[in-house]
C-alpha cells in the first residue's frame, strides 16, 4: 500500500467515524426533544417532618429523568403548603397524609388535587409508652392518665402533668391531638410538648436510656420505631374511645386497628385510622404536564424503605448530601420499577 493510499482511506475512516458521531448525536438530541419535561421548571415543596425528604428527593430525580428542571423544594408546614399549592405558588408535594389532612380539603376547591399514593395504607399513628413502666403500673390507657400517680411518673418539670412528645405547629397530627386531649379530660393531666419533634424525640430516648418512663406521640414508617421498638422497649396505649376532629368523624370506626406490633390489646384501640401518604398537586400544573399526572399516579415506595432510610437518617447521615445518595441508592436497587414509571410517564404526554 503506497502513502497516498493510505492517506485517502484515513481519511475516509476518519469522515465515516466523524459522521458516525453526528448521527449518533442528532439521536441523542432528538431524544432529549422528545423528553415532556424539556423547558419546564416544576416547584416543588417538601413538609417540615424530614421522615418525608427522602420520597421527595426519588420523585425529584424521576422529574429531572423526565426532562424537567426541578427547583429546591421549599419546606413548608401544612397550612401554608396548602394554601401555595392551591393558588399555584408551588406546584405539588408528595406528604400528604390522608385522612389526618382532610382539614385542608377546602384548597381542592380552590385549584388543588390529591393525585396517585406514595404508600397506601399502613401509616399507623398512636401513642406510646416504655413497656417497663406499662407492665409495672398496668397502664394500659390514656385513661390511665387522670390517675395522680400515673402521671406523676411521666411528669419532667413537676408542673403536675405527665409530659407527652406531641406535634410542632401547623402539623396536622398537632390539631387532633389538641381535640383528644379536650374530649378525654386530659387538659389537667397531660401536657403536649410542641417544640421540634426530633429534637424532642431524642431527649425521650434519652430518658429512656436512662432508665426513666416515656409517653410519645409517633407515626410509621419513622425511625422512632427502629430506636425504641414497640412490643420489645415500648408498647401502643389505647384510648378510651373513638374521638376525632369534625372533618375526620366518618373514619372513627377505622381507629380500632388489628395484628398491630407491640400494641396493649389486639385490636387496638389506637384513635387514629391507618392514613394513606400521597401526593398533593396544584390542577393546573397536572392538566398542562400529563407526564407528571402520570407519574404520580405510578409512583409507590414501600413502608419498610421509607423506614430503612429514616433509620439511617436518625443514625447521622441526615445531610442534603446523604438523603439524595439514598434516593439515588435507591432507585439503583429498583432500576427495573423506576423504569417503568418514566415509560408510563413519556406515553402519558405522547
């Protein structure tokens, strides 16, 4: 082979290969054309209850899949998330607790829309005590609690109340609580600690490690009931009997839950029905984004992972950092199923 030869068909490999990557190119572009998010922002917002970041961070990654640019999520507790979401100030949230919100239904008239589940059933709330104390004193009962001597043991500040790890404000979880109080009679006999609630949560396990009784107020899935196991180091108390707020009364026959861990008697009577975690969004985003609608009506993560990933949070990797390499973790573990919800996702806007 002579050098001019040689030369010509460098050349020409060097052109094929040159022309290779251009097609290969424009296929990527035409791809990325294709994608429905392309050129929309979306506004999302998160609640101020962390165990709720971590389904926040898999759906933002699902959204950026799709194309769209996804802002930082705004950290909102319930009354202004729902007034924001219904005038289109952010687009949607994937913590809504149903039926415990049901007090903010009102903003569905007004522009906003509950739209698929992040995890149906199983979101059990209730109260607590260490199992210690519980079997000592056969305290069985918020009930119990108009006993001097009952309270007295849970009593940190000798205010003559026993001391109960509640709910900040603004959360839903605080209102009914609030009613509970008044319709036991326990206004003089317990005391709801508002303050942060992991922060009060960690002071509880601290008592607790210490040898000292706790009552709280806890939800799952929530790493809570990974440090202090119901059945094991504390156990559900029951009410009295069904009471909940006027927007929530059609579910208290739901509040006698069975086969519930740890619990007092099976079935318990915890006062609170089995709520459903889903996505909140404002109408008008969903009716110009089909994708997204379709999205989150695909969208499930189960109970047990949201537990898991709360536990390590609790355990120190809690940063911005952490909680996206769990979503991406994550994601990797359910390649197959995170897949299958951007395909249904792209048919939804085709």
């Amino acid at each position: 082979m002579n050098l001019a030869n040689a030369g010509h068909m460098m050349k020409s490999a060097i052109a094929g290969a040159t022309m290779g990557a251009a097609i290969l190119l424009a296929g990527a572009s035409a791809q990325a054309a294709e994608l429905p998010g392309e050129g929309v922002t979306v506004h999302p917002a998160r609640a101020t209850w962390d165990t709720g970041w971590f389904q926040t961070e898999i759906y933002i990654k699902a959204l950026e899949r799709l194309g769209y640019e996804v802002k930082t999520p705004k950290t909102l507790d319930n009354p202004p998330f729902y007034q924001a979401v219904s005038q289109g100030d952010v687009d949607f949230w994937v913590n809504g607790w149903f039926p415990i919100h049901n007090t903010y239904t009102e903003t569905f008239e007004k522009g906003a829309e509950i739209v698929g589940y992040v995890a149906q059933g199983g979101a059990l709330q209730g109260y607590l005590i260490d199992k210690k104390t519980a079997e000592k004193y056969d305290i069985t009962s918020l009930e119990d609690f108009k006993k001097p001597e009952i309270r007295k043991l849970f009593d940190t500040d000798d205010d003559g109340k026993a001391e109960l790890v509640a709910c900040p404000p603004g959360w839903g979880c605080e209102l009914v609580i609030a009613h509970q109080i008044e319709a036991y009679g326990l206004e003089d006999a317990i005391d709801p600690i508002k303050a942060g609630y992991s922060a009060s949560m960690a002071d509880a396990i601290g008592r607790y490690e210490a040898g000292e009784p706790v009552l709280f107020y806890t939800w799952t899935p929530n790493w809570t009931v990974g440090m202090l196991k119901p059945g094991r180091d504390v156990v559900w108390i029951e009410v009295p009997y069904p009471s909940l707020p006027d927007d929530q009364k059609m579910y208290e026959d739901k509040t006698t839950v069975p086969g519930v861990t740890g619990c007092v008697d099976d079935p318990c009577k915890m006062g609170w029905p089995a709520n459903d975690i889903r996505p909140v969004a404002n109408s008008e985003f969903l009716d110009k984004n089909p994708a997204i609608r379709a999205l989150l009506e695909k969208v499930r993560i189960p109970l047990d992972d949201i537990f898991a990933q709360n536990a390590k949070m609790f355990e120190g990797e809690d940063k911005k950092a952490d909680i996206k390499r769990h979503a991406d973790e994550w994601i990797a573990d359910h390649q197959k199923l995170f897949d299958s919800w951007i395909e249904a996702a792209v048919q939804a806007a085709s």
